[in-house]
C-alpha cells in the first residue's frame, strides 16, 4: 500500500505528464460517520489489519480504540464507543478523482497507529462490478477543509489535493506530486536531492505550479 508522500519515478506515465492550466478549485470537507454501503467492510478490514499482541492475546487497531475511548471516559460500554468513534474519529466523502463519472470515496482514518507527523491515513476507495476496493491514498491532518478539489487537473484530469500533496488518477495508475512540506513541516520549500532526481522536468513544473497556487482559489498560499 502505497501513501502519497514521494514524487512518482521515472517512466512512460511520468514523462507523459504535462502541467496544463489547473482550472478553479473548490475546498472539500470530508463528513463524520460511517460510510456507507459496503465501503465500510473495506475500511474495517483496514483497521483489523493492524494487529497487537500483549500477554499471548491478539488485539487490532480498532478493538484497542474502543477500549482506548473507554478507558478516556468518552463511552461507558462498546456501543458507545463505537458510536463515538464514528462521530469524531472517521470521515468520509465522494470525488470524482478519474474523470469517467463515477464517484470514487475518501475515507479518513483519525486512529492510532494510522496517524503521525504527515496527518492520518486517507484511502482512496474504487467501486467495481465486484464492490468497492482500495487503490491508493494520502495523509491528512484533519477531515474538516484540508482538501482542494479540480475537474480539471495536470493532464487535464480530476485533482484532489491536501496542503503537501497532489493526487490524481487516470483509471490505470496514480499520479501523485508533493509540492510543499516534502521533508517535514519546518521547511515548507524543502525537497530532497533524491526526489529531484528522480523527479522529471513535468513534474517539477507541476510542483512550482502547485507551490505557488492559491489554496482553493482564496488568495493565499497555504
């Protein structure tokens, strides 16, 4: 599972790239609660696969919340904390991020161990014949109006970007860029010589375009 956190290498997909105009973008707020249809069965099976073990017993990253919300006096029994969970702790929302209609899903992880330093973890959900699937993602570092939304991104598809990072897909592969706090929040301008390197002379354009952009068409750069 790949996070959005690194430039893309070198390769037919990369050199193909072309930093167009980026039309309007509007800001995305992602919603608290349970997603719906099956989405959630995939996002669960997310949260068990990240296991525990103390004193020969198994646990996973969403039975240790529960208990974790118990034992902070949010929630009195497992219902309660479930609920809690899913009012401040899951976020959800629909984009088009492939351009063919179809609304693909942002589900938004704000539980331990899926947070760190870069935000939490946000997948990016892909409904097929056979439901919906995981394909990619990104960090956030809240759900609430951390994300900016185009029709019309590099390559003239969908964008989705955070205040690092920017995410498209063409149906086949992602394409993903970081534009500003690629070495940590302290520099906002930093970028390895490793991901220069290996970025090309496209993406880099789409890195300055990026970087220098106002965040959601509000006139300052975030």
């Amino acid at each position: 599972m790949l996070f959005a956190a690194i430039l893309i290498g070198a390769g037919f997909w990369a050199s193909s790239l072309h930093a167009a105009q980026i039309s309007d973008e509007i800001p995305l707020s992602l919603q608290a609660g349970r997603p719906p249809q099956d989405a959630w069965l995939v996002v669960e099976y997310e949260l068990r696969s990240e296991t525990t073990e103390i004193n020969g017993m198994k646990s996973d990253a969403l039975e240790d919340e529960l208990h974790n919300i118990i034992d902070r006096g949010e929630a009195r029994t497992r219902v309660e904390a479930f609920a809690y969970l899913l009012r401040y702790e899951i976020a959800w929302g629909y984009l088009d991020i492939d351009g063919d209609g179809v609304n693909e899903m942002l589900v938004w992880l704000g539980i331990p161990p899926f947070c760190g330093s870069a935000g939490c973890q946000t997948l990016l959900l892909h409904q097929t014949a056979a439901g919906w699937q995981q394909e990619f993602g990104l960090y956030l570092s809240e759900p609430a109006d951390s994300l900016c939304y185009t029709r019309n991104g590099p390559d003239a598809f969908p964008m989705v970007r955070s205040d690092s990072v920017a995410l498209w897909w063409d149906g086949i592969r992602q394409r993903y860029v970081c534009y500003r706090y690629c070495m940590g929040w302290s520099d906002p301008d930093a970028i390895s010589e490793e991901e220069l390197s290996a970025a090309t002379p496209e993406e880099l354009s789409v890195r300055k375009l990026l970087h220098d952009r106002p965040w959601c068409g509000n006139g300052s750069v975030n």
